[in-house]
C-alpha cells in the first residue's frame, strides 16, 4: 500500500478502540459518534481484507490480525508525535534571524531589539544584510524588514508611517545642495550634488554639513532623537515604507508573532 493511501483516520480509530475494547468509549475519545468508529472500523476492514473485531457475550475482543499490527501501529503515531515535536522545535527556539538593512538597523531596530531582550533575556539575534532578494528558506530567515509599498507576496507588517522628510545640517540656510540615495534622488531629477548608498549615510551626510536629502521620516525622527547634527524640514506622504515580512510559516510562528507585535507597538 502506497503512504499516501494509509488509511490514517481509520488506523487512529483502530488504535483507540482497541485501548477500551469500546466503541462508545472510542467515540467519547475522539468526540465523534459511536456510529462514526463503527463505520471507520468496518471501512478499515474492508480496506485491509481482515476482521479486526468481534463481539462476544463479554463484550468487544480483537482479532489475532488486529492484536498482531497494534504494536508497530502505536510506535508509528509515537514517531509521527516526534516528527511534529521537531518540526515545531523552532517556534520555541529563542533566536530570531532577521534581514535588514543596515542602516534601518543602527537607527531604528537596533535599540528595538535591545529593549527586547531586556523583557526577554533569553533571547538572541542573528542579523544579516537586508538584500530583498534573499532567501528566506536557505538563510533561514524568521523575518525581514524591506523598504518598499507593501509585503508583496509575503505576510507582513508596517512599521511608522510611509512619509519621508528632509534633513539637513543643523546650521544650513535652507539652500544646502541634495544628497541622494537609492530611494530618493535629487527632487526635480537633477543630478545630486552627492550620492550614498543609503538612508542612514545620507542623514550622516546632512548631519556633517554637506547637503540635503529627503529620507524615511522614521530614520530621521530616530537620528534627530540620537543627537546627530541635523535639521527636519518638510515632511510628506510617500508610498514606500519599512515593513517586517516573512513567509506564512514563519509568519505563524508564536516567537514571531511575539516580536513582531513588539515592534509595531514601539
């Protein structure tokens, strides 16, 4: 008989009512109706071309052929409770691997994840770079922040809201020259007076008195609150924003929901 065709409802019932020698205790067992065990047994007899019970006038006894499979069967669902306890070991795991951009993470997270384990000292990280390319199976990710509009295909969580802002040096007249970055170059499509690889060096940037830019408003408000020399200027709406996203089984995860309801609270 091939795996796919094992008759695993059936065999669960035989289980059962083999341990009280009962149908209505079976049922009572597995909240279904004594009619419900009694219509598995006979389907799994059918299935198997065996009498596996019978009635006597002291009551349900099983067959040579049912006694003669009960043993390896019971050591079959022992193994099948290994392989769930296993494959749930990782949401009681208490490290989390988590991509994310670099400087998202010296910003924002980092004290996020420090407050974190303050509640959960057990807790560990595991931080890598946040390429949106990566794969969450083979990096074994639990979860990643991404700049973009939206999960896209994973499940996801906002983090603040999408708006962006300009910074500029403490000390500017207002007509310091732009810095861009990836996600936002020169407004009106100029050439910037400076490129950076990201948010977090254009703040830095700003901060040392070498332009403008308009970066995530939660990357500024956050280096703004850290002490760097820098000045908010006008903030608007935009459609891109940081979201935490994973793949629906990790997403499940009690470890992640945990974290994850941590962070969109802070």
């Amino acid at each position: 008989m091939k795996r796919t065709h094992l008759p695993l409802n059936g065999l669960r019932v035989l289980d059962a009512a083999a341990r009280h020698l009962s149908f209505t205790r079976a049922a009572d067992e597995l909240a279904v109706t004594p009619a419900a065990v009694g219509q598995q047994i006979r389907a799994l007899e059918d299935l198997l071309g065996v009498v596996l019970f019978r009635r006597t006038p002291k009551g349900l006894e099983l067959t040579g052929e049912a006694a003669a499979g009960l043993d390896p069967l019971r050591e079959g669902f022992l193994r099948f409770e290994e392989a769930v306890q296993a494959m749930q070991a990782g949401q009681s795991s208490h490290v989390y691997t988590i991509a994310v951009p670099r400087d998202f993470l010296g910003l924002w997270l980092a004290p996020k994840l420090a407050a974190f384990r303050r509640e959960h000292p057990q807790v560990s990280y595991k931080l890598v770079g946040g390429d949106a390319e990566l794969d969450f199976t083979e990096a074994n990710l639990d979860l990643a922040v991404r700049w973009g509009e939206g999960p896209g295909e994973l499940e996801g969580a906002a983090l603040g809201e999408p708006a962006r802002v300009v910074v500029a040096p403490r000390e500017s007249d207002g007509d310091a020259p732009w810095i861009g970055w990836p996600g936002d170059a020169a407004p009106g499509g100029d050439e910037p007076a400076l490129s950076v690889a990201d948010a977090g060096l254009a703040i830095a940037a700003a901060a040392a008195g070498m332009g403008r830019a308009r970066v995530p408003a939660m990357l500024a408000d956050a280096a703004l609150a850290a002490g760097q020399g820098i000045a908010l200027g006008a903030r608007d709406d935009c459609r891109k924003g940081y979201w935490l996203v994973a793949p629906t089984p990790q997403w499940r995860q009690k470890k992640v929901k945990e974290l994850v309801g941590f962070l969109t609270a802070a």
